[in-house]
C-alpha cells in the first residue's frame, strides 16, 4: 500500500495545477476562468458592461465545463466496470488535454481578442482539462479537499478555527486542528500555484502553459507510485 505522505501528495499537486492554469488563463484569454467556471458569469457581466472581448469564451464555459464532467463520470463508471487503472486514465487523459491547450496557447498566443476562434478553442480545451479534474477529484479524491474552489475550504478553516477556540466536544473522527492544516496547505499550494503564474506570465508570456502539462504528469506519476495494490 502506498504511503500516506504519497497519498497526501496529489491533491497538493492538482491545486498547485489548478491554481496555474486559473491564473494563466485569466491573463491570457482576457479574463477567462477555466478552473473556477462560474466566475465566469461576473467576467462575462463585465465584459458586456464595458465592451471587452471574450464574452463568447465566458459563455461556454460552463456547458463545456459540464459536457466534460458528465463524460468524466461515465467514462469513470466503464473503466470501473472493467476493472481498469480509472483515476489514472482520467489524470492522464487531463494531462493530454493541457498539452494541447499549451499548444494551442503557444501557436496562436498571445490573444489580444478573446471572442477569436483561436483563443475560444484554447479557453474551451483548459476548460475541460480542469473539468477532468474537477470530476476526477470528486469521484476518486472525495476526502480531500477541493482543488479548484478555496472559498468553500477557507469557510471550513474559520469554522474549524472558532471550534478550537471554543473547544467543543465533537465526535468527529478528524480534530479540526488536523483539518486546518490539511486545508490550508491545498489553499498554500493554490495560490503558490497562482502567483507562479503570473510571474511566469509576465516575463515569458504564453509559454508559461508549458508548465500545466508538467504538473499534470508529476500528478500521474505521483499517482502511479501512490497506487499499490489499489486498481483504481
């Protein structure tokens, strides 16, 4: 069986992904979220108000996002079915789709219209990599925290914060001391992943969706080593 340090590992990976990819794609492809969607509802209202591109990408977003979670879930059940290395087949399908979205990002970058064919089919491929994972996380990870959303596990520290203060008695088979730490090193390694992003943005502009593919591949290889006698 794999070790818990290496089954604590690949959650921190996916956030540090997920906060790159959010980030770089942000900047990129003027204001789209391809990790966090349904920010792209307040982006798309502010598109609209002020007359900036890339409405057409915010309105997608979501109905890709979801297209690829349903198809996460069900391609999840067959290979289950059949007994096959799911969790790895989906984080290496996620990884196939970050190098073509860096691809992309890199032969037609960098995008100064977002409501371009080019940039809409780069945002739509980030989309449904962090769709993947979103779903893949969901099905497989569901006892660790989220890897896209830290506003949920930033109201679960405070909460477990005012619990320690007051120290009530729970029969809760994780301390909320221990809960703490775990949520806020994925918040750590997500906004370690974000800030990574725009540094590299601003200094080597688009080629820095070099490095989504590599987290993605560390994360598999992670996972490979972390399964033991798992199948899954």
């Amino acid at each position: 069986m794999a070790s818990a340090p290496l089954r604590m590992t690949l959650p921190l990976l996916l956030s540090l992904n997920a906060g790159f990819v959010d980030t770089a794609g942000f900047l990129a492809l003027q204001g789209l979220f391809t990790a966090h969607v349904t920010g792209n509802f307040v982006t798309l209202g502010a598109s609209l108000v002020l007359g900036t591109s890339g409405a057409v990408a915010k309105l997608l977003a979501l109905p890709v996002f979801c297209a690829v979670v349903i198809a996460t879930r069900l391609l999840s059940s067959a290979l289950l079915r059949r007994k096959l290395p799911t969790l790895r087949i989906i984080l290496g399908s996620k990884v196939v789709l970050l190098i073509a979205g860096a691809a992309l990002a890199i032969h037609f970058g960098p995008f100064g219209n977002g409501d371009a064919w080019q940039a809409v089919v780069t945002g739509m491929v980030l989309v449904a990599a962090m769709a993947i994972q979103n779903a893949a996380h969901r099905i497989h990870l569901g006892s660790a925290p989220p890897s896209t959303l830290m506003t949920g596990t930033t109201t679960q520290i405070m909460i477990d914060l005012a619990d320690m203060i007051q120290a009530p008695k729970s029969d809760n088979a994780e301390r909320p001391g221990a809960r703490v730490l775990r949520m806020s090193a994925n918040i750590a390694v997500f906004a370690a992943g974000c800030a990574a992003a725009a540094v590299l943005y601003a200094r080597i502009g688009v080629w820095c969706f070099v490095v989504p593919p590599a987290l993605g591949f560390a994360a598999l290889c992670q996972r490979m080593a972390a399964a033991g006698n798992d199948p899954h």
